[in-house]
C-alpha cells in the first residue's frame, strides 16, 4: 500500500515580520514578531491552494486509487479553510531579510547593507548572510548565500588591496 501527501506552502508570502531591539543591552535576545498570515493575500492563495490540493485527490479517488483523506477540513468554504490554515500554520522557510539589502531611505522599508554588503553609515562593516535578501527566496537558501559569501569575499579583498 502506497501514500501520498500534499502540502500547500506560500513560497512569496506578503505578510513581513519584525526584528526588534529589546533594549539597548546587546545581550538581550531581540523581540521577534513573525506576523505570520498577517495579509489577506496570504489566505487567498492559501485557500487556492488547499482546494487545488483536494480537486487532485478527488480525482486520484475517481481514477482508482484508494485514496483516504486523513487531514482536512470539513468544508471548503473561506471561514472553514482559514480556521484550518491557522490551527496549523507554520514557516517553511529559514528566516531572511532581517537586515535587508537596499537603500537606506527605501519607500518599500529601510535597507540595513548596501550592494556590496556594507552596513549604511558604519565603516568596515559588512553583513553577508541571509538576513540581506531583501526577499524571501522560494527555494532553499544554501546555495545564494554560498555565492553571496563569495561575492563578499571578493570584495573585501578588493577593498584591501585598493
């Protein structure tokens, strides 16, 4: 006997979370606010997706294989759905652009580094990993920050020689 299992993730969510300072001790952990699910845009192709999910094993049973659902809701209608999407919400990403890439007076929020990963109005200072996406990647993160680290290396050892 076989299985099969879908699971619907938002690979560009619209809702941001936050990082904050707790105080001005550097050895207090910062204030983290994930506001998960925070945009309605974020349900919309959530609930797309779950009834995306269930139209295929609907069909999958109309073609012959014994397909039981084990987890699902009751209805797929928006309340239902949302309800069911909030008792098991969760991230399917490793955290990112907490200290974005981009200029410093950005209208679409704040950059932390500059494209050569230096930290607005701080000399010698760079930032190189994730946290610089200046947005969520919909795939696994390895690999850019290995390019990134890099890149950065690159460029410290020309600022070096110059």
């Amino acid at each position: 006997m076989g299985g099969a299992a879908f699971l619907a993730g938002l690979l560009r969510p619209v809702s941001k979370g936050t990082v904050r300072l707790r105080s001005p001790d550097p050895s207090d952990h910062p204030v983290f606010d994930m506001q998960y699910l925070s945009s309605p845009a974020d349900y919309l192709v959530l609930r797309q997706a779950l009834r995306l999910c269930m139209s295929i094993a609907a069909e999958m049973r109309a073609s012959g294989y014994d397909f039981r659902d084990v987890v699902v809701p009751d209805d797929m209608d928006d309340t239902t759905l949302d309800a069911f999407i909030n008792e098991g919400k969760t991230s399917l990403f490793h955290y990112s652009g907490s200290c974005r890439m981009g200029e410093e007076k950005d209208p679409a929020g704040p950059g932390v580094v500059d494209m050569a990963l230096r930290v607005h109005g701080i000399r010698r200072l760079r930032v190189c990993d994730a946290s610089v996406f200046p947005h969520i990647l919909a795939a696994h993160i390895q690999a850019p920050v290995v390019a990134m680290a890099e890149k950065c290396a690159d460029l410290i050892k020309a600022a070096n020689l110059s």
